[in-house]
C-alpha cells in the first residue's frame, strides 16, 4: 500500500518481474556478470542476474491462498530463459544446484510497519496492526520509547500461521470487551477477531470472509453493526457486529450515484449518524447482472437486493480517475444513494486519504494524509472545495506516511501510525502545525530506513536510470 519503492541495485542485464507474496523482501541473485564484490554466498553459473520478490525467511513459508513465486520456481524460469545456449529443460542436477543458490543479498524491512491504530481506553493498552511482519502488537497505552532504545517491546504478539493474519489494513478495539477486530487487506479476503486476551500463534476466535480488497472498518455500538469499504468495487457493505464465516451483508452501498471511488477510511458520527468515507479517486463503473438484483451481495445465504460486488460486474473501458474525496451520507444509507456532502478540491489538501476519525463532541474529522505526511481535521459539516481547519505537519512532528488515525477522546489524545518511519506518535486533541509528539512507540531503531513495500505485486529494471521499480 506504500506506493513506487525505487531500489538502486548495479544490475548489468534486465531484471525479470517477480510475483506477489506474502511478506515484502527481495533477493538478488547473481550469475558470472553479476555486482562485483557483491557475492555473499552461492556461486556463479553463468546465468543472467536474477531479481525476484520473496517472502521473509523467518515468517516460516507462504501465508498467501494461492501460488506465489519460491526461490526454486522463480530461478527454474529463469534456467529456461537464459537463452540460446539453454534450448533443453535444465536437468535434476540443474534443478538442485538452482534450488540451493542462495541470494548475494536481500532488500527487506526486518521491524514492524504500522498501518493501523486503536486504543483501548478500559484496559489502558493501545494496539497496533502490522502490514511487514504480519502481526498485532499490543503496548501499554503510556509507553514511550527512548531516543536511545532500539525499540519498545510490546505486552503481546499475536503472530503465526494458526492466526491468519496476512496485509492487515484497518482495526477496531470493542470499547467494553476489549476484542480486537483486524482486517486483512489484498489477498486473504477476511476479518479477523481475537480476545483481548490472545497471544502468539493463535487461531482466531472467530472469522468473516468479505470481499475482495476490503480496506477500512467502522462499527456502530448501537445498532451493533459494521460497514467495511470495498477498494475494487467501490462499495461499503455492513454486516452485524456478530457477523462470521460466510454471513451475508445487510446492505450495500454501491453506484456511479454515490461517487464511492477506491474507498478506503470509515467513520461514524454517533451525534448526527452520518457515515465518512475517503477515496482515492479510481473507479470502475458496474452493472446489475441481467436476471435483476443480486439476493446477498457475497451470493451467501439470504440476503437484500443490492447491487453486486465482484469484478465480473465491472464495465470495461468504463475507469476513470477522479480528484481524492471524503464523501458523506445517512449511517444506513443502501443502493445506489448520492452523498449528503462531498469534501473535494484542491483547497482540501486531500492526496491519498487513508484513515478517518471522528470527534463528535467538537463535529471535527481528522484524517490522515498518507504521501504528504499530514493529518488533516475538517468541520464535520464541510462540503465543497474547503481548506482544513488544522494541519498536523512538519518534521517536528515525526509524521511519515500516516495510514492510521485514532482518537482518543477518554485521553484527549490523537494517535497516529507512521507507514513510513515504524513509529505511532501520540498529541494532544486539537494538535495542529509543526508540533512534536507528547509520546512515540518505535518499532524500530531510531531513523532506521523504511522500504515501504507493502504487498510488492513486482518488478521491474529501468535500464536507463539504473533503478528497481516495485509496484505495490
């Protein structure tokens, strides 16, 4: 979810495109022309130099649901493309020797990157959501890691195979039970609920599939409901709060009439009962299948008419990008419904709107402002091309890549969580301009790089600047 990493590597051949997997990492083979000095194990072959997206060793094999690139697959094609010298299939010998070349060196974030923040003002512990190591870190919510201190450890980790935990995009603590509810983004297509209670490599207490590239979530005590927003498909669809395995939504809200465009953060307004959302801007038209409305939009057990979700609906030729947004409507708005208020302009400072949290006492949304390293806070009754209220912004700050905004109102406090620096900042409600954090919890040495690769899908050499490009 980082956007373009552009990786410098003294490649002498065009490097092949890799494949989606489940931790981001590269390792970069070398073959007879490969960097000089570079080696660190394996030995040449003569082969070209191979650069290819790998998981991370020590996450213990693919967590992904379908096939990724491994080191032998990846390497094996390339043993057949090398040319006009290799026209037969490589033999076993060839096939063994390439499936124990080790790599001359890898380019992988090893800490923890934060994507998403809650707190959990009952049991004083904040938690954080991790997209490089697959995991759930849990602190005590005053931690506050020294200037000098590698890291802050956390009171629990929730990580392993058994908890299904992949490219987790959004969480949500419940106020009174304090169970934590995690969105896995990308590729597994599910929600995941845990105790408060839950530690290491656990299975979860409970699951809900969603749909494909789900993003952000919201939940309404009251009616005990849930929306989550759909990127692809440009939809937010609501669940019961106790929705599992394959319930279907009770609503849907999707159309060209909503201007729902690559939807990503959600928040509600207890006080008005309005529902936010922020948008990137790309969006595909869709259609109603031609036997009429969809019963169950997941096509799982019973359900309401609703507009379908699934790329099979999708109107070719019909993309369009359009400026990022936050666009607001009733809580339990259906169908194809255009928005109360639209928060679009250039005056919005809006640049990939990720996250959203509301304030309901003081009617303010703040919002984080993911490539310019910014939180922004609207009047919640904003509409049109308006300027923000309050920008949190500087290098006073340590705001970098904001993916995640909490807040705090127990604490008067707002929460951050830095994408780009291992770190979630901590200031005091109503912070604005170049203002430095009350608190910080580091992930990672201080001013240690941060790759941002999140899920990498590939790369590719620019022969003419001599860099890698990865798409993520």
């Amino acid at each position: 979810m980082a956007g373009i990493s552009h990786l410098r590597d003294k490649a002498r051949e065009v490097a092949i495109w890799g494949s989606l997997v489940a931790i981001a990492g590269f390792l970069v083979f070398s073959g007879s022309g490969g960097v000089t000095g570079a080696a660190q194990g394996g030995e040449a072959t003569g082969y070209p130099q191979l650069v290819s997206v790998q998981p991370l060793a020590e996450m213990g094999g693919e967590m992904c649901h379908w096939s990724p690139a491994s080191a032998r697959s990846t390497l094996l094609a390339a043993l057949q493309q090398a040319g006009p010298a290799q026209e037969a299939a490589p033999t076993e010998a060839a096939r063994a020797k390439a499936a124990k070349r080790q790599p001359v060196r890898a380019i992988r974030d090893s800490y923890a990157a934060y994507s998403a923040v809650a707190v959990d003002p009952v049991h004083n512990e904040v938690v954080m959501t991790d997209e490089n190591l697959f995991s759930i870190l849990v602190y005590n919510r005053l931690e506050n890691t020294p200037p000098k201190a590698a890291m802050s450890e956390p009171r629990r980790i929730i990580q392993g195979a058994n908890t299904e935990i992949e490219f987790l995009c959004s969480v949500y603590v419940d106020p009174t039970s304090g169970d934590i509810y995690a969105l896995n983004g990308d590729v597994s297509d599910k929600l995941i609920v845990f105790s408060r209670h839950a530690r290491g490599d656990t299975v979860p207490d409970r699951y809900l599939e969603t749909p494909h590239t789900t993003y952000g979530i919201a939940v309404d005590e009251k009616s005990q409901e849930m929306m989550l927003t759909i990127q692809d498909d440009a939809a937010v669809v609501t669940f019961r709060k106790s929705a599992k395995e394959r319930d279907a939504p009770i609503r849907t809200l999707q159309g060209e009439r909503t201007l729902l465009a690559d939807p990503h953060g959600i928040a509600i307004d207890p006080k008005t009962d309005r529902l936010f959302v922020t948008n990137w801007g790309t969006v595909n038209l869709h259609k109603p299948p031609e036997s009429g409305p969809v019963i169950g939009t997941l096509g799982r057990g019973a359900g309401v008419a609703n507009w379908p979700i699934g790329r099979n609906y999708a109107l070719p030729g019909s993309g369009k990008f359009l400026p990022p947004s936050i666009t607001v409507y009733p809580r339990a708005a259906s169908g194809n419904t255009a928005p109360l208020q639209v928060i679009q302009g250039a005056k919005t400072q809006l640049n990939w709107p990720t996250a959203l949290a509301l304030d309901p006492e003081r009617g303010e949304l703040y919002v984080a402002n993911d490539p310019s390293d910014s939180v922004l806070v609207f009047k919640s009754d904003a509409n049109g091309d308006v300027a923000p209220i309050r920008v949190l912004q500087g290098p006073k700050t340590l705001i970098k890549n904001p993916t995640g905004v909490y807040l705090d109102l127990k604490n008067d406090e707002v929460w951050v969580a830095n994408f780009g620096n291992h770190s979630a900042t901590v200031y005091k409600r109503g912070a604005g301009g170049d203002t430095p954090p009350l608190r910080m919890i580091r992930s990672a040495p201080l001013g240690s790089p941060a790759p941002m690769m999140g899920n990498p899908h590939a790369v590719v050499y620019d022969s003419k600047r001599d860099e890698l490009l990865v798409s993520n």
